[in-house]
C-alpha cells in the first residue's frame, strides 16, 4: 500500500474542527498512572478517529508547522513527569489543523488510558465501547496512524538545528501505539482474574521510557510491524510492542467486531498467513530458548513472570490464528509439526496455564477456575480452538494433556446466561456463537476432542462412584454439562460411526450421574441417545450390559430405588425432573427392544410409585409446576413402551397402581394444547391390547380430536409449531384406531357428534382444497396425514348399522422416539409414521 492511500484528502468542515478541538480540550490528559478526570466519551473518540482519517496529511507536513526542542530534563507528558532524551514541542501556526490533530490524539490517548485503568468497570463491556476499539485496532487505522508518524517525524527531522545529534526521535503517534498495546493486554471484558497493580513512582517513569523508546523502533509501514518479532537489531521492548500490536489487529479485532469463527477475517492486503507463521515461529523459539529453559524462570518477581507468560499467550495466539488462514487458503487439514515445534508449543501452553507446576505433565479434568490474565487472553481471546484440537489430534503427541486442561478450562468459562437475547434461548445462542462454527469448520477435530473428554470423564464419575467420593464438584460437573451438550449436538450433525462412538459412554455414565443428581446433564444424555437411534442404543445397550466391570446394571437399579424413595417422600422439582429423566431412559431402553436391564419388581415398583404421585395431586398443581405434565407423559411413554415389548405389567397386582382408564385420565385432564402428553396418548391407544369402557373411548376422542382442530386451523405458533406437524399423524392414527375397535353404539354416538362434523369438513377441506390458495405450513401437514387423514373420513362416513361394510385397510404403522423441548421442558415424545 502506498503512502497516498493512507492519506485521504480532507472533506470535513474548519467549523467542525473547531468545535470537536473544543470539546476535547475540556478533558484534561490522563497519565499512565492517574485516574482521568472525566470519562472519555465513546462518541468523541470515534468522531477523533473520522477526523484523522478525513485530515489531508499533505497539508500537515509543512516545515514551520512545528519546532523540535531538545532538553535532558524531564518534561511533563499527559500530566506526568517522565524521562525522556527528546520530543516534540509543537507550535502551531494553523491552529485549525494542528489542535484538531492534538486534541484528537489526546482523546484517543486517554480512552486507552481509561480503558487499562477500569478494567474491572463494567463500564467497558458495553458494545458502543468495543465498537471503538475496533476502530483503533482496525488495520486501515493503524496505516493511518502510521502515515502521520512519517510525516511528523519529517517535521521534526527538519527541525533540528545543524550539527545537533538526536538519539530518537518520539512522536504523538508512538506514545498512541503504547497505549494501543496497553489497552490490548487490559481489556476489562476479557481480564477476570487478578493482574499485577502498575509499580508507583519513578519505576513506572522507566517502564514508560522503554515503551516509548521501543515505539520509536517500529518501522516506517505498519504492513512491516510484525517483522519486528524476527529482528536481530529490535530491542525485547520492540519486540513485545509489535507483538501486542499484532495481537490486537489480528487476533482481538475480528473478535470485537464479531467475525464469524468459521470465517477467513485475515488481511491479506498486509502480510501473508504463512509469512506470519514464519515470523511467529521465529520468535516462538527466541522465546523458548530464552526464557523456558532457563531454570529460575519460576523463580522471577510475580510480575515479571506474568508478563513472560502473556508473551507466551499471545504468540501462540497469532500463531494459531496465522496457522489456521494458511491452511483454509489450502482447504486442508494442518500439516503436522515438527517435532521440535510442537515441544516448543507445548511448553509455552504448559508455561501459561501451570505458572505454578514447570513439572507438570498430566491433565487435569478439573478446569482453572480463577484465570489470570494470560490465561484469560489464551483461552477466551486466543481463538486457540480448534488449532490446537488439530494439531494434538493424536493423543500420543507431547502436549495432548496440555490441550485438555485447556479445553476443560475453556468449557468451564463459556456461559449459557447472555442477556438481552430474548429471541433465542441461551443454549442455542452459545451453539451458535461458540461451537456451531467450530464444528462446521473442523467437524472431525471436534469430535475427536469431545470424544477423548467423554472417555476421560466416564472412567473419572466410575472412579467416583466406586469410592467414598459420590460427587463432582461443582465445576467439573458444569464442565460434564457442557461436554454432553455438545455431545449431543455433534451427534445431530455427525455421521452415524461417528454418533455411535459416543453410545457406550452415554449409557454407562445416565445411572452413575442419576444417582449425583445431575439431572441436567441427563437430560442432554438422553437428547443424544433419543438421536443416535434404537438400533445402536441395542447393539451397545447389550456390550454395557455384558460387562460386569462396569456395574451398569447395579448403578442403574440404584438410581431407580432412589428416585421411587424420592417420590414417597414430598420430592421437590429437581427430583421429579430427575424422575422423569429416568423415564425417558426406561421407554429409550424398551423402545430399542432392550429387556433385562433390570428386575422386573424393581420396575413395577418405580412405575407404581409415579402412578402414585400422579394420582393424589390435584389439578391446580399440574399447572402451577413445570415438572408435572413432563413427568405424566413420560410415565404414559414408559407404560406404552413397556406393554410393546410385552414387559407383563399385570404378573404382581399388588405393585400394579394404576388402570387403563387412570392412564388415559392423566393425559386428558391437562388439556388439548400439551403436545407431547397427546402425542403419549396416541402412542397409548395404539399400543394397548385392549381398549377402555365405551365413556372412556368417546372422552379420549374428544379430546385428540380437539388436538386436530387446533392442528388443522394453525392453533399452534412458535416452537409448537413444527411439533405439531410431527404429532398430527399419531392423533389421526389413534382416532382411526379408536373408531375400528369400539362398539357399534360408541362408534355412532362419536361421528354424530357436531364437533365430529367441524372436524370432518375442516379435515376435507385441509385434503382436497386448491393448493394455490393454502399457506406453506398447510401443504405440509397435508402431505403429513393425507392417506390416513382419508382413511379417518371414510371411517366417520361409514354406515354402523352395515355389519358387512368392508373398512378401509389399516397401513402398517411404524413408531420413532423424537425429543422436543416444550415451554422450555425437554420431552420424549412418540410419533407415527405410515
């Protein structure tokens, strides 16, 4: 890029110069060390940015625009007292030009300055606040900045008085790209943890000469900042400046601003992905060499080693995000490492995420709950995954363990809670915002990492559970949480091998987690069993089964006996959710022909204590508690599976608590709007030997027929919406069922009714109407139930009185297990399918 395309001629108002130099000049500068005296406001700093990107640099660059004074005393930069060996004294002759200039760098300058200082202020968490930062760490500024650096260091070189010798030169520009490179590490929204307080008095005065001496050491051309990190002349204080630098225009910017992660956001105007990487890797073995393998680098002041280790974080930052463009410019997998490289990787990952432990070599599953900042740029701003998920992707490597702590910690402080996002619920938020891009982008990397977790974390809960210990921690179980979350979703997207490798896991872990509790967690544990499909929850239900070592039998029993002993006494809704997980797990187990699994009175029992519960709550409670009518339609789930593998529910009448009519009444007394406990219904009627009395029968069709209607006439918005359309089949399937098989009478009092004629006629007009005219949703229900919706209406119109009508012939139905989630509730539902 040329130096004129960082030089935009100026389109912007004197008049507005003016009043933006007014307003700025009522905030005094801040040092390095005080508090400004008034917050910067975030709209002055984007309106400084416009300014300088309007401002025609042809027109700053005059000889007598300013004078270079030159003094060995201190002199007051920003309100502070610093050392320096010389700067600029600038007159202005054109006040409208040059105090626009001054006042916009001061602006800027002390909304970074803000920004280190509250980094534990809310305050800049706010979006207007990253939107200006990535004004500032944006590339296009960045040229800018550094285009007006060259034109005021012309003008300070010619203002030099002959035979004078400057040692360095340090211009408004430099003293900006410090604070750039400070606002970089102090980013509040990203530092969480504790970071080292800045030193007072004439230490800091030191600290901020070599920063500024080494902003003096950058090159003319931002493009050529980064070659800094493999210079052989550049100062380490130079260096770290260009590494922070780079940091933020490479790294943090396409965060700030949103960038998709599957996304490609490098530059490839500046330097190239793979130049990058050869630059980086350079300065990675600099550092390596220079710091970790000299043994007292653990035993350096506090301070300094955490500023090694957020050297450490950021190289390996840029050289994952680098690696990463190199290789989608490929559409290829990474190349693998040499040796050397990847020990030298992993080091710097151990360095900064074990400050304490140089001798670290195992992982962890218990995640760093209090990160400090260089673990903090690692794991939330490092975009580190899913490089580093790539490059370990075998085990063997030295550093996979190293990985897995970092994923762990990476997992422990993803948050489902984010606020104002009312339209998505959380967990479909952070799918969308943090694993859906890494999966699409390197699906089998991410498997494989979430593979090799939930291997480690099944033998951890096994080792648990076989000793004293009975429960996670906190922590690790919100990381087991969020590990079967995206379990479950990998098993959406994935193909079926690679589904199937999480089955044994899955159903060995349900019990053992049933019986700490973790009702959440479960309830994601059937979502991805329910997903991965009958046959392969059989052909692996059995292998656990066989295998004596792993106790599933017993630990499943265990859960069983002490969710019945929950419900006898007054369970609260945790413990009926956990109920209800485990009735999803019994009608899972059935539904895939698994028998055996557990003694039968144990079952019957479990089964009648739920029937139990059910029956002595009143109505009110039903709606008053979220957990009721999931756990009525996992009950009525559970039965019918029961009855389809014929399980005899009837052996033990002392343990047999509930009738057909009971069962039917459960479903029909919360009403036609809850579509899974009609849908259980359907799947009841369908899968019972036999039928209830002739009141019954006429009860249960008034009530999936009122399901129908409101099916039919689009009643059902939202997230119901598409469940309807899954559910409607099964109601007509269940209707057509009912009229087959009740008596002559029942059958002629049920089509006579008018609410059976609404339905008919809103049934007809549904299969035989102009598709012209019918909505999208129409279409597809129609395509849905068309031949038993026909079916339906030919068993209305038929004649009762007729013994020798011929009916119409029943297809052959098939049933599949499905989860939903409804009114926020995760649910199992049965559906039907012709």
């Amino acid at each position: 890029m040329t130096d004129s395309e960082t030089e935009p001629e100026s389109d912007i108002a004197i008049e507005d110069m003016l009043l933006f130099s007014k307003s700025a000049s009522q905030q005094e500068p801040a040092s390095g060390n005080e508090p400004p005296n008034s917050m910067v406001s975030v709209q002055d700093v984007k309106l400084a940015v416009e300014l300088l990107e309007s401002l025609d640099l042809r027109s700053v660059q005059k000889p007598f625009a300013a004078a270079l004074r030159i003094i060995d005393s201190p002199f007051i930069c920003h309100g502070q007292s610093v050392y320096l060996t010389a700067y600029f004294d600038i007159y202005y002759k054109d006040v409208s030009l040059h105090s626009v200039i001054q006042d916009a760098s001061s602006t800027i300058s002390n909304f970074l300055v803000s920004i280190c200082q509250s980094r534990f202020d809310g305050h800049f968490e706010k979006r207007d606040t990253m939107d200006a930062l990535a004004k500032l760490f944006h590339h296009s500024f960045l040229r800018l900045a550094f285009g007006y650096r060259r034109v005021f260091r012309n003008i300070a070189g010619q203002n030099i008085a002959p035979g004078t010798v400057v040692p360095v030169i340090i211009c408004w520009v430099d003293v900006l790209m410090v604070r750039i490179g400070q606002a970089t590490i102090s980013l509040p929204s990203v530092c969480k943890g504790d970071f080292a307080k800045s030193p007072p008095g004439p230490l800091s005065c030191q600290r901020e000469e070599v920063l500024f001496r080494a902003a003096a050491q950058l090159p003319e051309k931002w493009d050529l900042v980064p070659r800094i990190m493999s210079s052989e002349q550049a100062s380490p204080a130079a260096k770290r400046l260009a590494l922070c630098l780079t940091f933020a225009a490479y790294v943090v910017h396409p965060q700030i601003v949103d960038s998709p992660i599957d996304h490609d956001s490098w530059d490839h105007d500046s330097i190239k992905p793979d130049e990058m990487v050869d630059i980086v890797s350079e300065y990675l073995q600099h550092v390596f060499v220079n710091i970790l393998e000299t043994s007292q680098i653990y035993d350096s002041p506090k301070d300094i080693l955490l500023q090694q280790r957020i050297t450490c974080a950021m190289i390996i930052s840029i050289y994952a995000t680098a690696n990463t463009s190199s290789e989608a410019l490929k559409n290829d997998s990474l190349s693998p490492f040499q040796p050397y490289a990847i020990r030298s990787l992993a080091c710097l990952l151990e360095f900064v995420m074990h400050p304490d432990q140089p001798s670290s070599s195992s992982h962890s599953l218990s995640p760093c709950e209090t990160m400090d900042i260089a673990q903090t740029i690692l794991v939330r701003w490092g975009n580190i995954f899913p490089w580093c998920w790539l490059a370990w992707a075998d085990r063997r490597s030295v550093g996979a363990d190293i990985v897995i702590y970092l994923t762990v910690t990476w997992l422990y402080h993803l948050s489902f809670q984010n606020e104002g996002e009312e339209d998505l619920t959380p967990e479909s938020k952070l799918w969308d915002m943090a694993f859906g891009p890494l999966l699409r982008k390197h699906p089998d990397a991410a498997s494989n990492i979430f593979f090799t977790l939930i291997q480690l974390y099944s033998t951890f809960i096994a080792s648990l559970s076989s000793s004293c210990l009975k429960q996670l921690s906190l922590c690790e179980m919100d990381v087991f949480l969020k590990i079967t979350w995206v379990i479950t979703h990998l098993i959406n997207h994935a193909d079926s091998i690679t589904s199937s490798l999480f089955c044994p896991h899955l159903l060995y872990v349900f019990p053992i987690l049933c019986n700490m509790d973790g009702y959440e967690a479960v309830g994601y544990i059937i979502e991805g069993l329910v997903s991965i499909g009958p046959e392969v929850v059989q052909q692996f239900a059995t292998k656990v089964q066989e295998d004596n070592s792993l106790g599933f039998i017993n630990n499943l029993e265990e859960a069983v006996s002490r969710s019945k002993r929950k419900l006898q006494r007054c369970a609260e809704d945790q413990d009926l959710i956990l109920c209800r997980q485990i009735l999803n797990f019994l009608c899972l187990l059935w539904h895939s022909n698994v028998v055996d699994f557990c003694q039968t009175k144990t079952i019957l029992s479990f089964l009648a204590a739920v029937a139990v519960r059910l029956s002595h709550i009143p109505d009110s409670c039903y709606h008053e508690s979220y957990a009721f009518p999931a756990l009525r339609d996992g009950f009525l789930n559970a039965v019918a599976a029961c009855s389809t593998i014929k399980l005899e529910l009837d052996q033990s009448n002392t343990l047999k608590a509930w009738s057909s009519e009971m069962l039917w009444q459960f479903a029909i007394v919360n009403g036609s709007t809850d579509l899974p406990t009609a849908a259980s219904l359907a799947h009841l009627i369908i899968s019972s030997k036999r039928l209830c009395g002739s009141f019954a029968c006429a009860e249960a069709w008034s009530y999936m027929q009122d399901v129908l209607l409101l099916t039919i006439s689009h009643h059902f918005l939202g997230d119901d919406e598409p469940l309807a359309l899954v559910v409607c089949p099964s109601i007509c399937q269940a209707m057509s069922y009912l009229l087959t098989r009740v008596d002559r009478k029942t059958a002629r009092f049920i089509s006579s009714s008018p609410w059976t004629s609404s339905l008919r006629i809103a049934l007809q007009e549904l299969l035989q109407g102009d598709e012209s005219y019918t909505t999208e949703y129409s279409k597809i229900l129609k395509e849905r139930i068309l031949i038993i919706g026909k079916n339906l209406i030919t068993l209305i119109d038929r004649n009762f009185d007729d013994t020798d009508a011929v009916l119409p012939a029943t297809s052959k139905v098939t049933s599949r297990l499905i989860f939903c989630r409804s009114a926020d509730v995760p649910r199992v539902i049965f559906c039907f399918s012709s």
